[in-house]
C-alpha cells in the first residue's frame, strides 16, 4: 500500500500518511491545527491553493474509544466533520484560538466558544446523552426548536442541534467507518 497525501481545509497543510484499507472512511487530525474530520472532507481539500507541504508532525488517524458504538459522536452536517463524545462532559463550541471548549467544530461567528454540554452518562441501559444548555450568549435549537436557558434534555440518535448557524447530528458510531481492517 502507498502514501496518501491530503490537505487540511482549515490551514492548507498538506498531509500524509500511510494507506491502510478503508482509510476513506477514517477521521484525520491535523497535527498542525488540530482540524478533525473525515478523509472526504480533506480530499476536497486538494483542490485548495497553497499547501504549504509536509511537516515533521505526523499526521494521525484518529480511533474511537474502544467503547465509542455505545458512546456516539457528533457530525457536523454541512462538512461531515465527525467528533467523538467522550463519556462525562463534552463542551461544544467554536473553533477559536482562545476557545477553551472540548470539541471545536466550526468557525461560526454566531457560534459561542462554549455553546452547549452534552453530557455522556453510563446507565444500566448503556449510555444516556444529555443537552445541557450552558448559558452561551447565542441561542442552542433541538431539532428546529429553540431551547430554554438552563434546560437538560435526554438526546437520541438522530437528534439535530443548531449552534449559531452550524447544524449538528448526534450520531451511534458507525463501526464499518471507524475500524480498520
């Protein structure tokens, strides 16, 4: 197998690494900005200008957490970008150089750098995924619909959240896209 070569949408680093099946369907992390998102969104990519070429940083392919089918992730819908959830607090915001959230996603200016928590708690069930409205300046929509200041709401999969004007999916993992062969 060969070397891949793709370029970060957000900084026009080119990157590298080693093809391994299914790579197609892999998150990529920029190691020089730290973008996450699936290879397609990077492959796209190659049609932008000035790549600065490779850097000693390597690029990574990023795995799930061993249990992250039951755990989820988030896919931003107009990108693709996927992001993991991590079990416990998962603050979501914009990706800003002084954003102090968990998962940076977008570069919405409507998007505040800590919009929403969505909280992932182990139950006898599995894992429960809750909204957490953190008093951000801009207002969080569940599936369309504005939330009030200060709700908690239990998340399925398929729910849709708009963060300024981001849309947002709370997605199961899907195992064929995450796992290498």
């Amino acid at each position: 197998m060969g070397k891949i070569f793709i370029v970060c949408p957000e900084c026009h680093q080119q990157l590298s690494f080693s093809e391994v099946p299914n790579y197609q369907n892999m998150v990529v992390e920029c190691p020089k900005c730290h973008f996450k998102a699936n290879v397609s969104v990077y492959q796209r990519g190659l049609q932008a200008r000035g790549a600065h070429g490779a850097d000693e940083m390597p690029t990574q392919l990023i795995f799930p957490p061993k249990t992250a089918t039951d755990i989820g992730q988030i896919r931003v819908v107009d990108t693709n970008e996927i992001q993991f959830l991590n079990e416990g607090q998962n603050i979501i915001g914009r990706r800003a150089q002084t954003g102090t959230a968990d998962i940076k996603i977008s570069n919405d200016m409507y998007m505040s750098r800590q919009h929403v928590r969505i909280d992932v708690i182990k139950n006898e069930n599995g894992f429960e995924h809750r909204l957490v409205e953190i008093n951000s300046k801009n207002i969080v929509k569940l599936n369309g619909k504005p939330i009030n200041r200060g709700d908690i709401i239990i998340l399925k999969f398929g729910d849709t959240m708009t963060l300024g004007t981001t849309e947002i999916m709370l997605e199961a993992n899907d195992k064929e896209s995450t796992i290498l062969a």
